[in-house]
C-alpha cells in the first residue's frame, strides 16, 4: 500500500468525530470550555533525515513539523509525547529536543523509549489549546477567496543541497505558530505546506470540493530558475490558506491565486490544469 490507499482502508475503522474523516493534519476534540488540537508525525532515517545528520538537528525538526501542523489550525502548543528509539547520539538529540521544546514553549509531557536494531524512526504527539472555534481545516474554501501562502517556498531544497544561505530552512524549520494564531478567525481553509506547494493545495481543494487557481508569476520561490522544483519539493512549513477577498490580513502573506468553481481539475496552476497528484509533490 502507497499512503493514500492506507489512509482510504483506515477510513474504514471507527472513527472519532474528532478525526474529521482523516482528510485533516490534526484531530480536534472540544471537552468543556477548551477544545483540543492533536497531532502525530513522524521521522524515519532514510527519508526523513541522513543517516549521518546531527541528532541535534533531527530532534529540532522532528518537534517543529509536529508544531507547524498546529500553526495551521491556530493552535497554542501545550506539550508534546515523544516516541524516541536509542542509537548514536542521543545526547545531542537530547540537546536539539531541548532547544525546540524551550524556543516553542512545548514541554515534554512524557512519552517512550525503546531500543531497535537497524535504521531508527521516531515519533511526537504535540498537543495544543485551539485560540478560535471552529478551528480552521483544509476543507473551507470558499469560490472567490483569495488563496494566500506566508513566504516562499524551495529554501529547504536548497538548503538540502548544501545551499549555505537556506541549511537552517531544511535542518531548523521554524512553525509559523503566531502567523497561524493571527490568522484562524480569518482564513476559510488552512494548512502547512510539508510535501509540496502543489501536492498541497490540491489536497485543500479536493477537501472543500472547489478547484485551486494558481498564478505562477505569484507565487514566492527561492529560486526562480528552479521554480518546478520549488513548488513541487516541500518541507517548507509555510502556511497555505484561503480568505475571503476582503479579509484585512493581520500577517505579511503572499496573495498566489483564487479559488474558483469545482470544473475538470482540482488545481490549475496558470493555464495548465494538474489532475495527477502523483506528479505535485512528495508522496510515501
């Protein structure tokens, strides 16, 4: 099974309507006055990270993807559960869990340790206090919002080819927790961008049943001669989202295209309408 197939076949199991049919990157669950945000994501070495990457740099990133996917929903972060399996330098992954947990006031509320042979993998469970109900999700957009993205996209791929200028991009992403916070009482549709800009927003629009009008020329990349690449790369942790066009926006955004009436694709980037998301961007 590819992830998609499995994630149809987990669509089968009982699910808590909490899991918004899993076509969302976190569960959220009201219990009183406070409604919850969860998310889990994990890493494994080989394709998430190098099997000779400083552990410091893989525990940050492994906190942070985790923490970008409650930006998205306007999320304060109130501690994570962390799955962490024993091998080479763990000091230093406990230096980076450190470092992440302290910069985004994330602390440990507990978690597991195991010991494994062969390539290791690890796990997080962050867990947040949504700032506004209903809580954003990627399946709101609306035909005439405005599609926005807060920056541009490619600096992790050019920092994952050793551009000097982009490395902390690819190895210490930075969740945009305050813009995602400003943003949830404005934006009709919301989410990160980890596996592409393209891959992305497709999804957004097969969730809220309308199609995605891209204008190229708009879009923020880190490196205009490599703008395919940029688009279609990930890691980049921004946050893609929809408002309405007279949405006065708290936060410096990039305005990148319209949603439009669902017709033959559900993302069109300029002239070109893209029906196949095997092509858009990164997929397991």
């Amino acid at each position: 099974m590819n992830e998609a197939d499995f994630i149809v076949a987990l669509r089968a199991l009982p699910l808590h309507p909490g899991a918004r049919g899993l076509q969302d990157d976190c569960a959220v669950i009201t219990i009183g006055s406070e409604t919850l945000v969860i998310t889990h994501d994990m890493m494994a070495e080989g394709t998430h990270f190098r099997a000779d990457a400083d552990m410091a740099d893989v525990a940050w990133k492994l906190v942070t993807t985790n923490l970008s996917d409650l930006a998205a929903k306007g999320a304060k972060p109130l501690g994570v559960l962390l799955g962490h399996v024993l091998g080479r330098d763990d000091a230093r992954f406990l230096e980076g869990l450190h470092d992440a947990l302290t910069t985004f006031d994330a602390p440990l509320l507990g978690g597991d340790t195991v010991a494994a042979q062969g390539p290791r993998s690890f796990g997080l469970t962050a867990i947040g206090r949504a700032t506004h109900t209903p809580v954003p999700a990627r399946s709101g957009a609306q035909v005439g919002d405005h599609i926005y993205s807060t920056g541009a996209v490619g600096r992790a791929m050019l920092g994952f080819g050793g551009d000097p200028d982009h490395q902390a991009a690819f190895h210490r992403p930075i969740p945009r927790l305050a813009e995602g916070i400003a943003l949830a009482p404005l934006v009709t549709a919301m989410m990160d961008v980890s596996d592409g800009l393209l891959l992305d927003a497709f999804r957004m629009a097969e969730a809220s049943g309308v199609t995605l009008a891209l204008e190229p020329q708009a879009i923020p990349v880190a490196d205009p001669a490599r703008f395919g690449e940029c688009v279609r790369w990930g890691d980049d942790y921004e946050l893609l989202f929809t408002a309405p066009k007279a949405a006065v926006l708290p936060v410096a955004t990039h305005r990148i295209g319209t949603v439009v009436p669902c017709g033959p694709a559900p993302l069109v980037l300029g002239d070109t309408p893209l029906t196949d998301p095997a092509s858009l961007g990164y997929r397991h």
